[in-house]
C-alpha cells in the first residue's frame, strides 16, 4: 500500500507560529490497485535547531501496517512544503 496523495488539506488556525495543523485525506492505493480514502490529522513543528517534527494521526483503522504509511504521509509532507505547496 502506498500513498498516492493527501487532499483537502485544511490549515487549523493555532496560536504558535512555529506549528502547523492540517485536517485532511490521505488517498491510499493498495496493491490490486483500488484507492481508499482516509482521513488524517497532521502537526507540522518548526524545531529551533532546524528542521521538522512531523506527527501523523490517522482517524480510521486500515488494514495494512500502519507504521509504513505513517512515514510514507510524512515524507510527501517535507516534499510538499519544500515546493511549497502546504495551505
């Protein structure tokens, strides 16, 4: 199972500059090649020291091992706000 992309990312409006909240969507595909739709809390936290700390909730059960999809959201996260493209 892979992720193939998060959608309706919603940006939460947190008092802390240095923190980004997202509500959303991960779309993931299995390997027979049909797409579930999950939804996934994410908090996004600038460090002083540089870099990230990335924390990944999913808010339904999936049928497959979660710690792989955990960081597989995770690492399209960095990807996606290195081109910016975080709300």
């Amino acid at each position: 199972m892979k992720v193939v992309e998060l959608r309706n990312l919603y940006r939460k409006n947190p008092e802390l500059h240095y923190r980004k909240e997202f509500t959303g969507s991960a779309v993931l595909e299995s390997v027979n090649s049909s797409r579930i739709e999950k939804p996934v809390e994410i908090v996004y936290e600038l460090k002083a020291t540089g870099g990230a700390d990335i924390h990944v909730k999913l808010l339904e059960d999936i049928n497959y091992p979660l710690l792989p999809i955990l960081k597989s959201i995770k690492s399209l996260i960095q990807r996606m706000d290195k081109k910016g493209q975080l709300p």
